[in-house]
C-alpha cells in the first residue's frame, strides 16, 4: 500500500492584503528532469554499463528486484543531482524521471532504498548471505583511462598528465585513519591523475605514507595503456614537489616520448646557485615599485637522493617586501622549451587541475561532487564512493567538452551545470502510448537543457 504524503500549509499575505497560499501536493513531479540529459549520455558512452561489467554479482537473478546497472546508475545519478547521502534514496528513489533513467517503469516501480545501496558499497562474495557484489579495482580503474583514450577522435601530438594528491578529512573510526602532520587532522590521502578535465586515476591512500607514493606503480601501467593506442604522442608527467622522486624520475628517462617537469622545492644551496639575479630583482623591484623575474638554467644533483645530475630551470623573483625563488626539473630539452616558456606556460598550467580537485573556494571533484564523503568504515567501500563520484564528474565533463564545446557553459562548474540545467522541476505525465515531461516556460536555461538533449 503507497504511503500518502503529509500536506502541509503555509500561509503568506502579499502587498495587497491576500491570501498566499503554499502547499506540498502539487502536480509537479520531480526536481531533477536534467536526468532526461545524463541517460542521453550513458546512451551515447556507455560508461555506467561498462562500470557495472568491472563488478561480479553472485546474486540470483531470478530473484533480484534491482540489476547490478540499475543501482550503479541511481547510486551515480544522485551523486551527479546532489544527494550525496544513501539516505537521501530512500525519498529521491520514487522519483519519476529517475525510474525513466534506470530503465524501470515511472510510478510503479520505485528505485533502490539506502540498504540496497549500501550493500552494493559494502565488498562481499559469493558465500555472504547479504553482501554478493564486488568490485574488480584493477579493471575499474583500467576503465577510467580507457574511457579517456576513447574522448580523442585521433592520436594528439601531445598530452600531459597533472598527479596531485589532497586530503579527504576523516571524523570517524574507518580503516586506514592516520594523522598527518601537514594537514593537522585524521585523514585519507588519495592520488589524482587529470589530463585536462579528464581523471585517469583516483586513488584512495592512507595518511600514513609519502605523497608520492604509488605514482611509479600508476605510470607503469598507465603510460603502456596510452602507449598502447597512441604510440606517436609525447607524454609529459606534471607535478609538484612532492613528487620529486628520484625513482619516479629515472623511471621516466627511461621511456620513449615520455618527459617531465616536476617542482623542485628549495634550499639554500639552490637559492646560493641564484643569489646574484636575487639580489639584482630585489634591486628593480625596489626601484619599480613591482614585482621583478628572471628565469637560469642550472645543471643540479642532490648530494645523496638523485642518481644523476637533471636540468633545473629557476626563477629568482623579488615581489614587494620579500624574494620568491621557485625551482623545477625536467628532462625537456632546451631547444624546445626555453627556461621562461617552461615555466609560466607548460608548470604553471597545473594551477588548474590543482583546482579541480582541491581548489580553496569550491573543488568540483571533492565538494560538488561529494567524493568527501568517505565516511564507510570500510576503506574499500570508501575507495568505490571515491569510484563513483569520478564517473559522476565524467557527465560533467562530457557536457563541457562535447555538447556545449567552445560556448559559454563550456566553463561552468559542476555546481553551476547542476543548478542551471539538471535541477529543474518537471511534471511527468505516463499514458499508453507516451511519457510526456513538462519544464516551466519560465525555466532560463532552456536553449542550454535543449542542447544538451
């Protein structure tokens, strides 16, 4: 038997001494018709129907009410509408157009509850009463690069791949909890991989261990998958500091076509190298009232860590009331990449990935796209809602750079599409014969809605 909603009445008064009455039982439907669009796309991609085939179910078929797709398409599908809680399904499930895009029928057949969700989150296996569905993650995340070779239409001269790594702040028991030091809290660790707007890898880690950690192991099968399909383009590795190893560098000289420019963090015997143009921008910059640079080329080995002397490129700039040296290595060659163009146009770049993921204002992938919340206790159910909140991104992605490539919404965020376009109140009528979906005539974003249908 359905459970009839509780009415519930608020009166207003308007300027002309009415009534203003505002009621819940109206005859709009849903809240998310933007669903209409992210069904287009996986019609088009694939990619949650590929995400399912990462998985195994020793379910009985027979006797499953929900299919393996199905929960993986309303559990992304609600990460993408903004219901980052499995609680949030147990209202959203019944949800009209949301029934349209797992392929069940609207109001008759109501989506998975928080319990069935979870148990899709939780690792299980074959003999486990409740729990029959698990990931492969080696397959899951081949799957991610593979999803990005296919994006190109033909083999690109050129590409680079920005590694960062960031917090995820943890406020509970789960496994894997450690303190680190840097960002003073209990935390996870996980390790990003972009190229452009497209995620190649989100890997969860724990607090516990270097930054760097599990990059060499990441290149080794990520550059031969690229290699794989482009065997003319030339790779270049991008990152900070942090990742300023001499494994992951070696590693890389190794390989053909593939570079690097990593960060180089200072000292003082680098700052030493430097000092003379230092001294001379503090000068200029005394004496302009602006911030003065200049870029020198420096051939440079560690005393113990590197195994070999690399190029470093430094910029010995002087801002107002104080001197900001900065440093990078790179195998790049001099000819191709002059010290300057290296710097401001090739390292600085990833300023932008940087924000993707942990920007301080608003990062689409940790906070509008929920990939915060790691709050299982288990670490692999946290690493697959890292998983899931990645493919719900790839909807955002696919909407910038193919449907609304080189216009306006080519540079909204996450939050901003979803506001705009995917959060519209509809009404859905279903008949015999058809399903109509009505939009206000006042919703602003209609050309943009349209488009992208």
């Amino acid at each position: 038997m359905e459970t009839e909603c509780i009415q519930f009445e608020l009166g207003l008064q308007d300027g002309r001494s009415r009534k203003i009455v505002v009621r819940n039982d109206g005859a709009i439907s849903s809240s998310d018709a933007g669903l209409v669009i992210l069904s287009r796309i996986e019609k088009r991609r694939k990619w949650i129907k590929r995400l399912a085939g990462c998985f195994t179910d020793w379910r009985n078929q027979g006797l499953a009410t929900y299919s393996l797709e199905g929960l993986l398409r309303q559990a992304v599908y609600g990460l993408t509408q903004g219901y980052e809680d499995l609680v949030d399904h147990d209202q959203w499930r019944h949800d009209p157009i949301l029934a349209l895009a797992c392929g069940r029928e609207p109001y008759r057949e109501p989506g998975a509850g928080k319990s069935t969700l979870n148990r899709l989150e939780l690792e299980g296996d074959a003999n486990h009463r409740y729990k029959k569905m698990a990931v492969d993650e080696q397959k899951l995340s081949r799957l991610l690069v593979e999803i990005f070779l296919e994006s190109c239409e033909s083999e690109p001269a050129e590409i680079v791949l920005d590694f960062d790594s960031s917090d995820i702040p943890l406020h509970g028991g789960q496994e894997g909890r450690f303190f680190h030091g840097y960002y003073d809290e209990y935390c996870y660790l996980p390790l990003f991989c972009f190229c452009g707007q497209w995620p190649l890898l989100a890997q969860l880690r724990t607090a516990d261990q270097d930054g760097a950690s599990g990059t060499l192991e990441a290149l080794q099968w990520i550059i031969p998958l690229i290699r794989a399909k482009w065997p003319h383009t030339e790779i270049i590795i991008r990152a900070d500091s942090g990742f300023c190893r001499d494994a992951v560098l070696s590693w890389i000289e190794r390989q053909q076509g593939v570079f690097y420019v990593v960060g180089l963090a200072r000292n003082s015997r680098l700052e030493e190298e430097i000092d003379t143009q230092l001294v001379a921008m503090a000068v200029l910059c005394r004496l302009s009232g602006r911030s003065q640079r200049i870029f020198e080329e420096l051939l440079w080995q560690t005393r113990e860590s590197w195994s070999c002397e690399r190029r470093v490129v430094a910029k010995a700039e002087a801002l107002p009331g104080k001197i900001n040296p900065r440093f990078v290595v790179t195998n790049l060659d001099q000819d191709s990449w002059s010290a300057r163009s290296l710097y401001e146009d090739l390292y600085c770049a990833r300023g932008d990935m940087e924000n993707r993921i942990k920007g301080h204002e608003c990062p689409e992938h940790q906070l509008q796209l929920f990939s915060l919340r790691t709050s299982c206790h288990q670490m692999k159910a946290n690493q697959l809602r890292l998983w899931l909140s990645t493919f719900a991104y790839l909807f955002f992605v696919e909407l910038r750079s193919a449907v609304w490539k080189d216009r306006e919404a080519s540079r909204w965020e996450a939050a901003t599409i979803r506001l705009r376009v995917l959060k519209v109140a509809a009404t859905v009528t279903v008949s015999t014969r058809r399903i109509v979906i009505q939009l206000p005539r006042s919703h602003l974003w209609w050309e943009w809605f349209k488009t992208a249908v």
